[in-house]
C-alpha cells in the first residue's frame, strides 16, 4: 500500500486532498493529510474514510523528518518559503515529492539531486504555474508540428467571483492567497510588442487595463504580469515579435485598484508609527492634503482627480476606506491593514462559486496565411470549499500523483510538467473531469500594446 502525505489544508487544497481520498481505496492508498491547524486538517478529513488528519508543526525537523519517513510520496501545498525544508528532508529520506509553486534556483537544484537518486521531484503542477504551461505549450507544439511559424503569443488568466454571485461594487471576491492579491504587479513590468521591449513602471499598471472578451463574455478587462519575457525561453518563442502574459479582472476593478496604489496602501515595506486607536478616515486622511474644511472623500477625490461622484470613490466607499471602522493592531505596514480590511470585504458568502478564466491567443504564419488561434478555459466553482481555484490546482497534483504511482511517467526529466509525456496525460485526465479549452480561429487581431492606454 501506497502512503502519501499531504502538508498544507488550505482553501487551495481541498480538491487535492478529497480527490485523493476518493482514489485511496481504489488505488490502495493510504493518505495523511498535515497542517499546523489540527481544526483545519479535521475539517478536510472528516467522514472521508481514505483520509487521516495530523496536526504538525513543519517548521521542527524533528516532526517533519518523523512524518516524511512513513510516507512514500509527499505533497506540498505550504507556501513557498517552506518547500525547500521538506524537500532537503525527501531527498535525504529518499522520498517523492511534487508541489504547486514556481521552481525557483534552490528548488531545481534539490529537484536534480533528487533525479540521480531516482526520486521524482515536480513543481508548477497547479493552475498557474502548473495547467498555463501545459494547455500553452501543447497549442505551440500543434502549430510548429504542422509548420506554422508563430509570430505572436498572449496568454490571459484571473481569479474571479460567478457572474451570478457578483454582488459588490469591485465585481472581486478572495478565492487565493491575499497577500498575493495585495503584492500583484509590483516591481517593472515587461513584455515586447512588435520586436520591441516594452517596459510599464508599477504606479502606471493598473491604469494600463484594456477590455476584453473572454469565452463570448465581454466583461472583462486584463494587464501585463510582472515579467512575460522569461517565458521566450521557457515556450522555445524565441524570435516571437510579441509576448505578453497577463492578469484578468472584470471590468472597473482595475481603475478601482489603482487608486488603492496611488494613496500609497499596497506598500508592504514601511510599520506605522500608530500609537492610538485609528479610524480608517484618520488613516485615509493622513495620506492628503489638510484640509478640515473638506470631507475625506472630497479630498481623496481631489488628490485621485477624480470627481467626488465617480464609480471609483464609490468603491472606496463601500470598502470602508471613509468610515469611523478601527484600523486594528498598531505598528503594520498599509498592505498589512489593507489586507485585513479586504479579507473581511471580500470574503465569500456560504453560497457564492468563483470563477476561473484563462484564454492563449496565439497567431501564426501558415501556408502564406496569417492565422490566429484562441484556447479558452472557463470553470466555476461548486462552493466556497470546493472552489474553481482548489479545483484546477488541486487536479492535476492529484493526477500526476496517480500516473507516477502507476508507473506512466517513467520518461520525465525535468522538475517542470513542460515535457508531453507528463502534461499531455494530465490534460487528458483534467478533460474526463469535464475541465477543457475550448479552441477557435479568428480573424487576426493586432496584438495590444498597454501602453496606449495609460492615463
């Protein structure tokens, strides 16, 4: 029997963990699941006979070390700090191992150590890293196998509520991590459009948004993510005129977002010297001008330039941002305060569904014709345990534990699911789940170039 291990019981690991319950007793399985929460872990186990829940603090060498050794296949779903600690203990322990998150340099180094020992070590095997890489290179594949010559590749994807359970101004509820929500885009934007590098500074991101339609759905709007220039190499698009990747939000949310930018609350760097309990209208007003003359909305408005009654200040309003509500604990930074704030605005109501969108735009020269290609995903959620998010990361972990334990991925070479021996079957297996891209050609359409659209 089998005995795989599980760390992390998060909302992104829920799929994971009862798919893999679910196979246990047809696979002969045994499946642990650990977590630093004991709560956590018996809300994911209970009534699930295939699963067994342990409490854990993986941050003990002891604990850890004891917990890998009885197991024969280990799973990560802890953030990305702590992969390396259980990485160096399978590898020491001689045991496989796959995760979710990005192979950063420390990860790859241990994932080929681990190759001469035999083991199978794996990341990105989510949804993004993990189902972007492998529904994008399998549509380049296609068109360089049948002689196309691809002159441009944009891929979009975004973390979004139903259409039908869209009922807040900001069109946005928390379906991931939200630290990561409040971080997105910092640093120096790149990408190239028509053979030329393309460089958008963080400040001017947001208001870079331009719409767009997804799967028939002419909602949504999309901007560069931070560095689309690494994939030139990764996709084997070198020579491509233009590449972008980007994030997808439904429309008003992006010029919503970078107001939020422009008072200065996503900076992650700088404790408040808060000594005294703080209103978030104190807060708010300690970024403007002086003025008591003025209300604090009339302010933030005039420091946005944005009329007092524009949709935006609306949406501010309705986050709380000028309300008499506590700021909470002293001494956090304005990300940290805006997070909590957005934890509690955003959250999921017990019968909200999320969706999940992701759309490659490739064109390409065939037989003398200019040709452009769209793949499409679109998959909701169930609830807010099962989610679209848990769903598309949680899915292709559980397949690619499945095909190695039974021997099918015997020909993998890379810690990356780049190679089709390991990506075509997991898209196989995701489209019996009824999870697939729906492919269509259209008429060309010039690539975007955001820059034009910058206020």
């Amino acid at each position: 029997m089998k005995k795989i291990l599980v760390f992390g019981a998060g909302r992104s690991a829920t799929t994971l963990i009862w798919t893999l319950g679910d196979l246990a007793k047809q696979e002969k399985w045994q499946v642990t699941v650990a977590d630093a929460s004991g709560d956590l872990v018996q809300q994911k186990v209970s009534g699930r006979p295939g699963l067994e829940g342990v409490e854990v603090n993986v941050e003990s060498d002891e604990e850890r070390s004891a917990l890998i050794k009885r197991h024969d296949f280990v799973i990560s779903m802890l953030p990305w700090s702590l992969h390396a600690l259980v990485a160096e203990d399978c590898l020491h322990l001689g045991k496989h191992l796959i995760t979710a998150s990005y192979v950063n340099a420390e990860m790859k180094d241990l994932a080929a150590k681990a190759r001469k020992k035999g083991l199978f070590f794996m990341g990105e095997l989510g949804l993004d890293p993990g189902l972007d890489h492998m529904s994008a290179l399998r549509l380049i594949r296609q068109i360089k196998e049948t002689g196309g010559t691809i002159t441009s590749f944009h891929s979009y994807a975004g973390g979004l509520i139903a259409e039908d359970c869209d009922n807040n101004p900001w069109h946005y509820k928390i379906t991931w991590n939200p630290r990561n929500i409040i971080l997105a885009g910092q640093g120096t934007i790149q990408y190239r459009h028509n053979g030329a590098l393309r460089l958008l500074p963080y400040h001017h991101l947001f208001s870079s948004a331009m719409p767009i339609a997804i799967g028939g759905k002419d909602r949504y709007e999309v901007y560069p993510n931070r560095d689309s220039l690494k994939y030139i190499s990764m996709y084997g698009l070198k020579g491509v005129p233009s590449i972008m990747r980007g994030t997808v939000r439904i429309r008003g949310f992006s010029k919503a977002w970078d107001a939020l930018v422009k008072l200065g609350l996503t900076d992650s760097l700088t404790p408040l010297g808060v000594e005294e309990p703080l209103s978030w209208k104190q807060f708010i007003a300690g970024f403007l001008p002086n003025d008591p003359s003025y209300s604090v909305r009339q302010l933030c408005a005039d420091y946005l330039s944005l009329p007092a009654d524009d949709v935006v200040m609306d949406q501010l309003e309705w986050m709380g941002l000028f309300s008499d509500e506590p700021i909470g604990d002293f001494g956090l930074t304005p990300a940290d305060y805006l997070q909590n704030l957005l934890v509690d605005r955003w959250k999921l109501d017990p019968h909200d569904r999320d969706l999940v969108v992701m759309e490659h735009r490739i064109h390409y020269e065939q037989n003398g014709k200019v040709r452009e290609i769209r793949s499409s995903l679109e998959h909701e959620g169930t609830d807010p345990d099962k989610t679209a998010m848990a769903d598309l990361v949680g899915l292709p972990l559980a397949h690619a534990t499945r095909l190695f334990l039974n021997g099918r991925l015997d020909a993998v070479t890379l810690p990356v699911p780049f190679e089709p021996c390991i990506a075509e079957p997991i898209l196989d297996a995701m489209e019996s789940d009824g999870i697939c891209f729906r492919e269509s050609v259209v008429a060309p359409s010039d690539p975007p170039s955001f820059h034009t659209l910058m206020n």
